[in-house]
C-alpha cells in the first residue's frame, strides 16, 4: 500500500510538469490546427542551454529558466515567420511533416554542436528528499512540480485576464469568427506560437534537472507530450492536465510494477487506444477530419 | 515492350524509352564495372529506397494517407525472414516471400485499426506504432535478440558473383514493385484510392466500400517493401531494432517520394535516383550520422516548404498545360454541351409495383448539439415519383439527405429502402442497394479526368472487380454513354474541376446514374445555374423518371418543383408540414405561414419582419 501511495505521489510531481511542457502543444494545435513534431526537441534545445548556463555559471537551473523562457519565446516566433507561416493553408500531414523535419535538423544540431552525449544538471538538491511520514519527495521533483505550476498558472491568467489571451482563446474556439470581429489570425498564430515555445523554455530547464537528456531524447518526449494531448482532448488546456497527470502516474506505475523498459510504451499504447475509441480524447471537441466515415 | 504494354495498360509513350534504356544501363553495370563495389551498393539501396518511395506512393500519394512508419514493414520483413532463416537454416532468398507475407498480414491487422483515423491522427499513429515496434523489438530479447541483434549466415554462393545476387533481386522486386503500382493505378480499385484521396465521404456516397479499400492499399503498400526486407537484413547479415525500425529510413521514403512527386506514377523512382545519391554524398562530405539528421531534416522542410508537388507533377502540368493551350479553351465552353439525348441502355430494370413505398422515413430525428435539424419527421416516396422536398432555408433537407445517404446517423426513428431499414448501413452499402445522390455544392473528384469521374462509382463490391481495369473496357464504353446522355461527351479528357459549376452538375449526375440507381437525390439541382441548363436538367430528370427511375428532389426554384414533382412535401423546422400535389401546396395557409415566417407560435413577430 506504502509503495503504490509512493508511486502515485511520484506520478503526481512528474505530471505536473508534463502539463507544462504539454500545454504548448496543445495551444498551437488549438489555434492553427498544427501539431508541433518539433515540440519535443524544443524542450531538448532549451534543457541544454539550462545545462549550458549551469555549468559555465553555476546558476540554479530552474533560475536559469528565466533566461530560458524568453530565449525559446523569440525562437517560437522566428521559427513561425521562417516556415509555419508560409504553409499554414497547407494540408494537415504537410505541417507534420515540416515540424518533422524541423525537429531532426534541431537533433543534428545540437549533436553537432555540443558532443552527443547524455547530460543531466545536478545541483546541491539533485539528490535529496522531503519526508512526509513514510513517503519521500524528491526536492528536485517538488520544485519542477511548483515551477510548472506556477507557470501554468501565469499562462492561464495571460489567456484568460488579456485582450490577447482572449485573442488566442477566441481564435482556438471559433477562427473564422475571430477574424470576423477584427482579430489578425496570422499575429496571433505567430504570437501563439511563440507563447507555446516560451512554456518549452521553462518546460526545458525543469528536464534538464529530472532527466538525463540527449539530442534523440526529443522522440521519447515528443511521444509523451503527443499521449498526453491526445488524451486529454488535443487544444484543451484543462484536458492538458487531466492526460498529464494520468499519463504521470500511469508511467510511474508501469516502472515500478512491470519494467522501466516498458514505461515509454505506456505513451504509445495510450495513443493508439485513444485515438481509435474516442479520437476526441478526454475534454476535446470531435473533430470531423480526424475520422475516417468508416 | 508488348508484354509490359498488357501489364500497365498504357500506350507506349516516350518515357518508356528513357526506362528502358536506364534498366538496360542498371543491368549492364555491374558486368560492365565488375570492381566498382561502392557504386553497385550505392545503386543497391538506392533500389532499395525506390521499393520504398513506390509503395508508399500507394498509399499515401494515391489513397492520401500520409504515413511515416513505412519502414516498420522493411522490419517486420527482415526480422522474420532473419529469425525463419536463423531457426531453420535456410537461405534467406528462399525465405523473403515470407517477409512479404508477414508485412502483409501486419499491415492487415493494423490497417483495420489505423485506418479508421485521418489528417493529423493518421501521421501520429504511423510515428507512435513504428516506434512501438522499435521498443518491441529491443525489449523482446529472446526473438529478436534485443539491442544485440541477430546476425544471419553469409552469403555461401562464389566469391565472384560478388554481390550480384543482392544487387539483381532488389533491381528486380523495384521493376515488379513500380509495375504493381501502375497496375493499380489502372484498375478500378486504383480510381477508388483516387477518389478516397479527393474526398473520402463522397467516394462511400458513390459505392465505394473506402474501408477494404483503404487496407487493401495498406497491405499493397506493404507486401514488396516486407520482401525487400528480407533481402536487406542477408545483405546486411546484421540487424538490430534501432536500424530496422527508423524513423530516419521512413523520411528518406517520404522525402523521395515528394521530391519525385507525390501521387504520380514515375516520381518516386525518380525521387529515389535522387534522393539516395545525395545521402551517400553527405556521408561521404560530410562526416557523421548528425549532419545526416540535418541534411533529412532540412531537406524535408525545403521540399514542403518550396516544391510540395514534386519534379515530376511539375513537369507533367507544365506539359499538359502547354498541349492544353494549343487546343484553346473552345471545348470549355457551354456550347460544346450536346443537346442530343441518346437512348439509354446501361440502367437496370427497375422493380414494377409502381404504387409502393421505394423509401420510407419514420420518426427520423437529428440534432446538433441543441439545434433540433430534423424532428421527428416521416414521409414516403412511392416508386416512380418525382418527388419534391421543399421548405424554407434551415429547415432541415440536407440534413434528411445526409441521413438517407449515410452521411450521418439518425438519433431516433427508421429509414427503410426497398422495403429494408438502411439507417445502419454504410454509404456505400445504401449505394449498392440503388441510392444515388448529387450535392447542393458539387463535389466531383476535382483532380480526375469527366471520365475518371464517372467511371469512379461502383454499384456492388466483389473482391475481383477490384483488378478491373478501370480505364477500358465495358466501364469506359458504360461511362462514355453516360456522359453523351447527359451532353458532356466532348468532355472526358478535361479535368473535372477545370469545367463550369453547371457542367459539373451534368457530371455529377452522369456519375450518379452510373451506379445504376433506383432512386437518386439531387440537393438543388438548379441552383447556381443559367436558365437554359435548369431547362436541359428538368428534361433529363423526367426522361430518366419515364425509364424507371424515382427521384427526390430538394429545390428552391419554385417553377422548376411545380413543373416536375408530384407528390411535393413540405418541411418546416425539421418535420413534414404538408404534402400533396403542387397545386395544393401552393394554396395550403400553412406553407404559406411557413414561408413568410408568420409562424402562429410566434405572436410577437411583426408581418413587416417577414421574408
């Protein structure tokens, strides 16, 4: 009993911050029905900056956050003006495969640049523990979690007290009628975008002290970040959060009680189950063109 | 040349000299520069790419469905014919049939299941199940020899064929593999992956049972690249679950393909002859499997980004467009339409009892969140009617049609067609029973030929029609017919979205008629078209009402309704509010109401508000 309440708290902390790093995601596919294959390798590009900044610095890495978040906003918008931009009329798969592509030029990259091996930051924390009774929580875990939290809720305060969050709100429930009372769809999308990538940012620096990280990391997160979306329902911010901390928690489970090996299947697994029984997911609206009328 | 001419069905045409000549240069090379080993491998997966760019074009160049986990079925092909071979000790070429079969029954099982999700749901699942298969692979050791891999037999046969035997086999499955595709392109079944890709909902609409399709195509997509599979693991003589299932080799395939020419016939060779090259050259430029990621990577964005149709659709449409300007646009204009009304002998005979219910709706109800589109509503159309559905906008037509054809699903009530309750049944099956549609909008498959188009409908399924060749042949002459009923004869080489909206409403129904139906809607047939076409319209519906057929007619144009429907049936707010003939209509207060909005309820409403 001792061991699956640990396992769940666990699943908890760890799901708070994929609600972070998913929110992202889900918002760029909410407003301009893009998924963003490069979103994984974003959260890499961003962790090993953090790592980067730490070890030339010394600085505590979900400070260097800070420096992070706003690097990755301006990195969001540049990319969108480069290349999103430009096919967004496009067919669905096109922009799957563009990101795509954008996520594998950002591997090569980043293993060419810096050598191509696995990092993690370890400050004075890294290893230590709250103790709640019989339950620990690990510190770099906990702060993840709050860091995540707080930004989320920054985010969600953003979208929701701003013209331009409700801009951004306004364009992911109803686009044509967004442009029809005056909202430019190509500034928004660019600004959503670069919002999206700025929650990479942060999202990054959080990995770079849970995780240990390489360039090809970016397909593992990119899978956990897309079965937490499409489970919570794809451009639903609440169902961000639901898919996140079930997926959490369903993950740290399948690692204790079955294989570590087999915890990343989990991801895949929920992807294929969801997207054939409800493609809506969890909070998501039915979105006619993901069904095939068979 | 004969032989090749039966298989594709083409006529000779000048490319295939250029083929010719560059198999015979493939063949010869290997003889002739017997010590160049690099570039004989270099050719080696090059071909090997090709097999992979020509399937995957089957299904998503022709079928649409962009996928990248093709190269899970190059796994699934090495890894069964390495671990058959291994067990048993048996040569691997003897073997590599069945890695064709084995990719065959996976992308069977899965195709059933992926099949059903599309656009962005279709990508993800490609990525989410090769990747699936990648961690299988590297987790079930005792099969596949997890990360450590398997290593197979060398090859036994004399050193001095070399590598012949590897380099002849792959050149061998790609020529079968490129011949396969062209023969698909040729067979009906090959139009019905056309048409899927156009517009899936309107290709059941027309009979087209899109599931089998759709796997069927799946399974093409995956037999050759299983088998290919094989050969590369022996080649190889050693595999492991990272280099079998990459996600890289799939992108290598897409980036061939839109290089070559997504959907065409000859783009993914060509794409491949391309794309293979360019990859050794920055292996050997440019050191390291990173700047491998950044070339893909980058290569992949340009193409989307600047050249989404390939080098092959280019060229084709620049010289389709010159040819075209030649011709001048005079075959386009109305004129050219056909006031000839041959007789026509391709419908089947209709049921006699002429005073039955042909369809029958009772209680049908459809809302949209809390908008109640159709109420409970109940009609009849009685064979050999032509039967008029009006009301004013919003009042719920289409939404009947849509539940008629099978475009959506009642919430409640019965619709029973030839005395058989349809309401379950797919699109395609309500087709295959005798029910035809046209839409309001319409929606001919915009990138085929007139003929392709009419061609395209099929009025049952059979497994062995799908081998039909669908561009000769009894279908063609059946379609041709078709077209000069309807006056658009002239017009079966033009591209379908090339014509004029009324045009297209004369192909629309020439395609309908072709599945032989017993009952046809038409959604407005005279909206958005010139007087003397509503005219020509209103003169084909009652011809092909006094052969046999019953129509259900949804119209604004009030002249057109009273001049050629008997019974006409009124709805308002999703239910039926009267029904009679014409004359009666015309004069009931309540349609009257209906139509100027002075709905009795509605007290408040002033008369000045009124239509």
């Amino acid at each position: 009993m001792e061991k699956l309440i640990q396992t769940i708290i666990l699943g908890l902390l760890i799901g708070g911050v994929y609600s972070l790093m998913a929110s992202g995601l889900t918002l760029i596919f909410g407003v301009m029905n893009i998924i963003n294959v490069a979103h994984g390798a974003f959260l890499v590009l961003s962790a090993l900056v953090t790592w980067e900044i730490w070890k030339t610095t010394g600085m505590d890495p979900l400070l260097a956050g800070l420096i992070t978040t706003p690097m990755m906003f301006v990195f969001g918008w540049v990319v969108y003006k480069l290349f999103l931009q430009r096919i967004r009329n496009s067919a669905p798969s096109m922009t799957v495969l563009l990101t795509f592509g954008l996520a594998l030029v950002l591997e090569g990259g980043m293993g060419i640049v810096t050598r191509n091996v696995f990092r993690s930051v370890t400050p004075s924390y890294f290893s230590s523990s709250f103790h709640l009774g019989p339950f620990f929580l690990p510190k770099p875990q906990v702060y993840g979690c709050i860091a995540a939290i707080t930004f989320m809720v920054l985010l969600y305060l953003g979208l929701t007290r701003t013209w331009t969050g409700r801009a951004i709100r306004a364009s992911s429930q109803n686009l044509s009628s967004a442009q029809l009372i005056g909202i430019s769809s190509t500034s928004v999308a660019a600004l959503t975008f670069a919002v999206a990538a700025a929650t990479t940012g942060f999202g990054g620096s959080i990995l770079s002290v849970l995780f240990t990280f390489f360039p090809a990391s970016h397909y593992v997160w990119i899978s956990r970040l897309l079965g937490i979306i499409v489970l919570g329902g794809m451009g639903s911010l609440p169902g961000v959060v639901i898919g996140a901390l079930a997926l959490g928690i369903a993950e740290t489970m399948t690692a204790t009680y079955i294989s570590l090996r087999w915890a990343t299947v989990v991801f895949y697994v929920v992807i294929l189950a969801v997207l054939l029984v409800r493609p809506q997911g969890i909070l998501g609206v039915k979105l006619r063109q993901d069904v095939a009328v068979a | 040349m004969k032989a090749i001419e039966e298989v594709t069905g083409t006529r000779f045409k000048p490319v295939w000299i250029v083929a010719l000549l560059a198999l015979a240069a493939l063949i010869a090379f290997p003889l002739l520069q017997p010590d160049d080993i690099y570039r004989q491998n270099v050719l080696f997966q090059t071909f090997l790419l090709a097999v992979g760019a020509i399937s995957w074009n089957i299904v998503s160049g022709f079928t649409g469905y962009v996928s990248l986990g093709q190269s899970a079925f190059l796994g699934i092909g090495a890894y069964t014919v390495a671990i058959i071979s291994i067990r048993n000790g048996l040569d691997p070429f003897l073997v590599a049939p069945l890695g064709g079969l084995a990719a065959a029954l996976v992308a069977l099982v899965i195709g059933l299941i992926v099949m059903r999700t599309r656009g962005h749901a279709f990508v993800i699942i490609t990525i989410a199940l090769l990747l699936l298969f990648q961690t299988i692979g590297l987790n079930l050791g005792s099969l596949t020899g997890g990360s450590n891999g398997l290593t197979l037999p060398l090859p036994q046969w004399n050193v001095d064929y070399q590598n012949f035997p590897f380099y002849y086999s792959m050149l061998g499955i790609m020529v079968i593999t490129h011949l396969f595709s062209m023969w698909i392109r040729r067979t009906k079944f090959g139009t019905g992956l056309i048409a899927i890709r156009e517009d899936e909902q309107k290709a059941g609409g027309i009979g087209i049972h899109t599931t089998r399709y759709k796997v069927s195509a799946f399974i093409a997509s995956a037999v050759f690249m299983g088998i290919a599979g094989g050969i590369y693991a022996y080649y190889l003589t050693f595999i492991d679950p990272r280099g079998m299932f990459d996600i890289l080799v799939s992108v290598s395939i897409v980036l061939a393909v839109l290089v070559g020419g997504r959907g065409s016939i000859w783009g993914p060779i060509v794409g491949a002859f391309i794309v293979q090259p360019l990859n050794e050259a920055t292996n050997v430029y440019a050191k390291g499997s990173q700047s491998r990621l950044v070339f893909f990577g980058g290569a992949l964005m340009a193409v989307v980004l600047f050249m989404p149709d390939g080098i092959v659709t280019t060229i084709t449409r620049f010289f389709r467009d010159r040819r075209r300007r030649g011709r001048g646009v005079a075959s386009l204009v109305q004129d050219a339409i056909s006031t000839e009304r041959p007789k026509l002998t391709v419908l089947r005979d209709q049921e006699a009892d002429p005073s039955s219910a042909l369809l029958r709706v009772e209680g049908a109800s459809k809302a949209f969140g809390g908008l109640q589109a159709v109420d409970a509503c109940s009609f009849e159309v009685r064979q050999g009617t032509i039967t008029g559905l009006i009301g004013p906008n919003g009042s719920g037509k289409t939404t009947m049609f849509n539940l008629i054809t099978g475009m959506m699903t009642p919430d409640s009530g019965e619709i029973e067609f030839r005395g058989r309750r349809i309401e379950g049944l797919h699109a395609w099956d309500r087709a295959h029973l005798g029910l035809g549609r046209t839409y309001q909008i319409t929606r001919l498959f915009r990138q085929m030929t007139v003929l392709e188009n009419v061609i395209a409908p099929l009025s049952e399924f059979r497994w062995r029609q799908l081998g039909a060749d669908g561009m000769h042949g009894p279908e063609k002459d059946k379609a041709l017919e078709l077209l000069n009923y309807v006056g658009m004869g002239k017009f079966g080489e033009e591209r379908a979205g090339d014509l004029s909206f009324g045009q297209q409403k004369l192909v629309e129904l020439a395609q309908v008629l072709m599945l032989e139906p017993r009952l046809v809607l038409l959604d407005e047939p005279a909206g958005g078209i010139n007087p003397v076409l509503i005219e020509r319209l209103a003169g084909l519906i009652q011809d092909l009402n006094q052969q046999g057929i019953t129509f259900l007619l949804v119209e604004h144009n009030m002249p057109l309704v009273l001049k050629l429907c008997d019974p006409v049936i009124v709805v308002a707010r999703g239910s039926r509010l009267a029904e009679g003939h014409p004359d009666e209509i015309r004069r009931n207060p309540l349609v009257l109401d209906a139509y100027l909005g002075e709905g009795s309820d509605d007290d408040e409403l002033e008369p000045e508000a009124a239509g």
